[in-house]
C-alpha cells in the first residue's frame, strides 16, 4: 500500500496543486517480470496499474487526439460507451478519475467504497468521493484492465469545470509504455519500453523525481534582476498556462517590471488562487531558450514541500513534441512548428468564467480596454461580435481575446438589462 499525497489538476486553461489522500493498491502490469530497466526504476516509479494488452496486430499503437480547452484529450470506450479522456502526469495517480455527472452511471462501475480528495473544501474538509475497481477502458491499439478509479461527487462542480470530457488518465499511459506526443501530427503513440529506439531529432532530459509522484526536469531562467539561476521545473500536462512561478521560493525570483493582479486557477475544490500575470525574460530547456514568456507569479511558498519554485505547463511543452520515457527516468523534446510564435496575453483587459453555460465577467482588470469601457464583474457576456457567446469554444475565445489592434463588440446583461459595449483591444503586459 502506498499514499499518493498530491495530484494536478487543470480547470478552465488553469491548474493548482492539491492534497489528495489516497491509499491504493498496485498491480504488476504485463512489462514487470520482464523489464530489467522497469525493475531498477521500481522503488522511484512504482509499478504500472492493472494490466494492458496490445490489440494491434502490428503492436502500433497510435491514435489522434485534440487540445481540449488546453488539456490533451483523446476518445476511448469503457462498456461499449464512448468516453472523452484528458491526459495528465502531475503527481502520476494510478487511479482513473472521472468527473461525478448522472451520465456517468452509464458507464457500469460496481462502487466499492469513498476516499477523501483535497483538504481545503467546505469546512476544511476533503471532498468524499466514490471508488471503483475492475474497470477496463480501451483506447484504439490498447486495451487496459484490472484499473481502478476514483470519481468526484456531481455536487463538487467538477464536471462543469471540465464539461465535455468524462475524466482523467495518468499512470496506465505512462507507466506501461513510452508515450510519444507529436502536436505536429496531433498524434500520441504508445510504445513497448523494450522496443523504444528514439531516432527524431531532439534532445534527451533527465528527470528527477521530486517526492512521491510528481517529476522535474533542469531549466535555466533569466530573471528580471538579470539573475541566471537553475531549477527544477514541476512538469505536469494537467497545467495548460506555460509557467508558474513562486517568488516567495528559495531563489526568491522577483515579479517582472509590468504585472497584472490575476486569478491564476481553480482547483477541484473550486478554489481560486490569486497572483500576478507578466513575462520572463527567458528560459533555457535542454539548451532551447525560448524569450518573453507570460507567466503567472504568486507571492507565497509553496503549499506541498513537494512543490518546487516552477511549474512547467501544457502552454509551454506543446511547443515541443515530446517523448515521456519513465522507464529510463528521460524526456526527449523537439521544437515543433509552433515553438517561435510569440505568447500571447489578452489584451480585453477582462476574464470571464463559465457556470453552467453563461459567461460571467469574474474579473476587470484596472487601466484596460475593459475598464475604459465601463465592464463590471458579474456583467454576463451574452454576445461577442454578434455571436452568442455559448457558441464559442475555450480555445476560440482565447484567440479572439488576443487579437491586439483591433476592436470588439460586446452585448452585456447587466440588472436584467442588456447593453452594447466596444472595446479597442491593446496589449496589456
């Protein structure tokens, strides 16, 4: 029995750490016996969960996936039903965690007991959630079984924050096999660890694990008191932003010159932290540097000893295509064709949050476009440009909201009223 004390989670583009107390059973997967390297690794990865077979009869597995609202999304099938998974490796859970929605129930699990998930809830208490065993889930190639999985209560709001998908999938990928994630190609490819041969072009990172669960890996970062230090960068796909930084850690890293107070996520307690948006100068992984990098700074320690100064997200690494080989305690990054596109911040001087469908106004920046034209919190975004504004995805939005130089037309409910506001769009930070 081992307890997996902390898991990332992402929520709207956003993602913190939190406590989750779980005790788990591990089974030996099919790789165990027969792996030497998987035998080394064993006391820092643990064994794989469950089981897994190989169903393609030329052994590729290979599948498309999708960027869901900044989070890697791929279909698969439990029971002959269609499920939409996000993958995550933040604290690398063996369970599958799904979120609590009466569609769920469809899905046949036998619920065998309850676990405590976060410690900062209502009251300070962890949210109860339902557990269940014996689940196989199937992806195209891939089948695995024997899994275990925890799911979050309908009443945590959970399966609003990440409406669309069924749940997230961490440790059956990345424990069983080496997961190649192409974002050229959109592509994830699952290889047996004993028939990986890296032939692309990147370079290898060493990792290091940071605790039990969550892994780092060496950067440098050029600072804006023109300080170069190193550190580890908590990896987690699960963050969709590019960085975090603490700047109350050990390097104490100060805030850039030009910052925005910010919200900078929700966990799954529905819990905001609050912090700033600005830019690093620069950040050199792997002997790629990349410059003026938006990150979200907040002025306090970590929570969990395990969390280190950076965190290194989604919004960062898709600027890579990636190769994840646990077994041999390495990642291979290659810069892909996205990796010299400038990062972009919004420049509506806004943010807005998503409940059950209506876009609320959470936050108005001061001295913006937004601002300037009179937006208030709670305002609710019934149309942008003419369109209704459900009709938009998440990632449709974040292009429109950084379009700088041009202008936005805006239909806000305000005291059961509704309004036409213009915004001039210019860049923030």
């Amino acid at each position: 029995m081992n307890r997996l004390k902390a898991q990332q989670i992402s929520a709207n583009g956003i993602a913190h750490g939190i406590s989750v107390l779980l005790m788990v059973s591990f089974l030996f997967g099919s790789h165990a016996s027969a792996d030497s390297i998987y035998d080394n690794n064993l006391a820092r990865l643990g064994p794989p969960p469950g089981k897994c077979k190989i169903l393609a009869e030329d052994g590729i597995i290979k599948f498309p996936f999708e960027l869901f609202n900044g989070d890697i999304g791929f279909r698969g099938e439990i029971n002959g039903r269609e499920v939409f998974m996000l993958l995550d490796d933040g604290y690398m859970w063996d369970q599958l965690l799904f979120w609590g929605y009466p569609e769920i129930d469809s899905l046949g699990f036998e619920y065998d007991g309850e676990v405590g998930v976060g410690g900062g809830g209502k009251e300070g208490e962890p949210i109860q959630c339902r557990t269940a065993s014996g689940i196989t889930i199937v992806f195209p190639g891939v089948e695995f079984s024997e899994q275990e999985a925890v799911i979050s209560p309908y009443s945590s709001g959970n399966s609003t924050m990440w409406a669309g998908s069924t749940g997230q999938i961490s440790a059956a990928f990345f424990k069983h096999f080496v997961v190649d994630i192409n974002f050229d190609d959109m592509m994830i490819t699952l290889i047996e660890p004993e028939k990986f041969e890296y032939k692309d072009n990147g370079v290898a990172i060493p990792w290091e694990p940071l605790g039990f669960g969550p892994w780092s890996i060496p950067a440098k970062l050029g600072l804006a008191d023109g300080r170069e230090i190193t550190v580890k960068l908590f990896m987690d796909l699960g963050y969709n932003d590019q960085l975090q930084i603490s700047t109350a850690g050990v390097n104490r890293i100060p805030l850039p010159e030009k910052v925005i107070p910010e919200g900078l996520g929700l966990n799954i307690q529905n819990q905001e932290t609050v912090g700033f948006n600005g830019r690093l100068p620069n950040i050199n992984i792997g002997g790629y540097e990349i410059k003026n990098v938006v990150v979200g700074y907040i002025d306090k320690e970590p929570a969990d000893s395990a969390f280190p100064e950076v965190m290194i997200g989604l919004g960062l690494l898709s600027r890579f295509n990636l190769v994840f080989d646990f077994y041999r305690q390495r990642m291979f990054i290659e810069p892909n064709r996205t990796f010299n596109e400038p990062f972009k911040f919004s420049t509506t001087g806004f943010r807005m949050r998503n409940r059950d469908g209506v876009f609320i106004i959470a936050r108005v920046y001061d001295n913006s476009p937004a601002s300037e034209a009179g937006l208030k919190a709670d305002d609710i975004v019934v149309k942008i440009d003419g369109k209704v504004t459900a009709e938009y995805n998440m990632t449709e939005l974040r292009q429109l909201f950084q379009q700088e130089g041009t202008s936005m037309k805006l239909l806000i409910a305000r005291d059961g009223k509704e309004l036409e506001v213009s915004l001039a769009l210019r860049k923030l930070i």
